[in-house]
C-alpha cells in the first residue's frame, strides 16, 4: 500500500523549520487515510525531541507535557525524516486508529 499523500499542516514553512531542528520541534502533518476517506491530523516528532521532552520532566525543568496523538521516529536528515513519515503512514490504518479526524492543531514553530 502506498503512502497517502501528506502535507505539513499550516505552511509548508513550517514543516521546513522542523526538518531543519527536528530535536527542538515537532510538526503535525495532515493526510487523507485511503482507507475511510478522511482527513486526520497527526503530530510528528523525534526520538530526540522526545527525550528532550522527557528530560526537562524528569530534571524538573517542566512539570508536565502534552503530547498529541504522534508518529515518534529516529533522528535523520530531512530526507529520510520525510521518508520515515511516509513508511509509517502507509500502514493501514495508522491515520485512522491514531490520528485526529478534521483537526488542524497549530504547530510549535
């Protein structure tokens, strides 16, 4: 199955920003899941970005964080970072099952 085609939500500028610093913040991309016909919206962020996250908790530095329905992937040059967001919206369903119908939440950039 291939890839629903995807978008970064916003502009495209920021979905630049985050390929650019993607342990320091994360995007939502939105996407028609081909398997019910809708549009969802989805957070996308880093391993890094995570641990990051978890950290500042974890030192005291924040005391919580909110975290949206996400894809986590590795760490990786804009190119694959794109390529890992196409694998992991391929898979039947993931759009469906995780993902937010019809929302456009505002992105950290």
């Amino acid at each position: 199955m291939s890839p629903p085609n995807w978008r970064f939500v916003e502009v495209e500028s920021d979905g630049e920003a985050w390929l650019s610093s993607p342990s320091d913040l994360f995007a939502f991309v939105r996407a028609t899941d081909p398997a019910d016909g809708r549009s969802y919206t989805i957070m996308v962020a880093t391993s890094s970005w995570l641990a990051k996250q978890a950290e500042s908790i974890r030192v005291g530095e924040a005391k919580h964080s909110y975290l949206a329905p996400m894809i986590l992937i590795s760490d990786g040059s804009p190119t694959e970072l794109r390529r890992q967001i196409d694998e992991a919206l391929s898979l039947p369903r993931a759009l469906s099952m995780f993902g937010r119908p019809d929302v456009a939440p505002q992105s950290a950039v």
